[in-house]
C-alpha cells in the first residue's frame, strides 16, 4: 500500500515521516525524488517549479509512506493531510527563514484548505485523513496514522476551520 502524508510546508510531514520510519516503514521523501523534473527556479516564490505531470506518471506506486506536500496528487492508496494552525504555521515558516511572500502564500494555502481541496478532487473520500497537529505530540499524531493505515480509524476530513485567521495573518 501507498501512503501518502501531505499538508502545507511547516506543518510537520517530515518529523511524522521521521518517526514512521523509525516504526519501520519504508519512507520515500518527495525532495529525494523531484529534482529530475524541476523545470526551472522561480525567485520571486523562493521555490523550484516541477514538472508535477511527469513526476506523477513516472514515480510508480511503491509499498511505502511518501512524505512531501505534493504528494497528494500521487495514486496513494491512503492520504494524510496534516494541518496546523495558521499563526503556529507563520512562526515555523519564519524560523526557517521562509521570506515573507512565501510566508503569506502558505498561510493562505493552509487557511483556505488547499491541500484538502486538491486532494478531494482527485482521491475518494475514504482514502483521506486530515489530522490537526496543533495539540498532538509529533508520536500522537504518527498513532493516529498508523490507525488510519491499519483499518482501525475511518477517514476523517472537513473539521478543520482556520478561516478566521485570514484577516488576521494575510
């Protein structure tokens, strides 16, 4: 089975991808495989511009955790969309160094449910988990996805609202 964990950058894909892999999961981060299809560097966004279709139908269907924030558009079996809160968000993304524009963008993406939207026009709805990280622990939210994965939680999606931040934060 393809699982796929995805959500807006900063909102912890990689340290849940971290402890599933020490709980014994093959994990396939989407930064180790998308370099052949960059197309080009967009600076005014700090980001690279992929080549999503070709990735898409060149990366296969490996029994493994794909962990990136396009991995939504992947043909995963499972899709867990991580959420955080928007003003917990901003901090994260200033602490990497993120540039304001970048910094606004995502929060706008997370605030608007972007991820989730894209991912229900493309996947069934009982393939979708969306969990909000806000008040779990990194190992509790890595739980929930190993119940999701297992059969032992249904799929859950639509209670996250951070509508209310958008005034606020963009």
């Amino acid at each position: 089975m393809m699982a796929a964990v995805t959500g807006t950058p900063g909102t912890g894909k990689s340290t849940v991808a971290d402890i599933l892999r020490k709980r014994g999961y093959s994990v396939i981060r989407q930064n180790d495989t998308i370099k052949p299809y960059i197309i080009e560097r967009d600076s005014e966004r700090d980001a690279d511009v992929i080549d999503e279709d070709k990735w898409y139908e060149e990366f296969g269907k490996p029994d493994a955790v794909v962990e990136g924030h396009l991995t939504h558009i992947l043909d995963a079996d499972r899709i867990v969309i991580l959420r955080l809160r928007p003003d917990i968000l901003s901090e994260r993304l200033k602490s990497r160094g993120y540039p304001d524009e970048k910094i606004r963008e995502n929060l706008e993406a997370e605030c608007l449910d972007t991820v989730l939207i894209e991912t229900l026009d493309i996947h069934p709805e009982e393939h979708i988990l969306e969990i909000d990280c806000t008040f779990l622990t990194p190992e509790e939210t890595v739980d929930i996805i190993e119940e999701f994965l297992a059969g032992k939680r249904g799929y859950s999606f639509g209670n996250t609202d951070w509508s209310d931040y958008i005034g606020t934060l963009l």
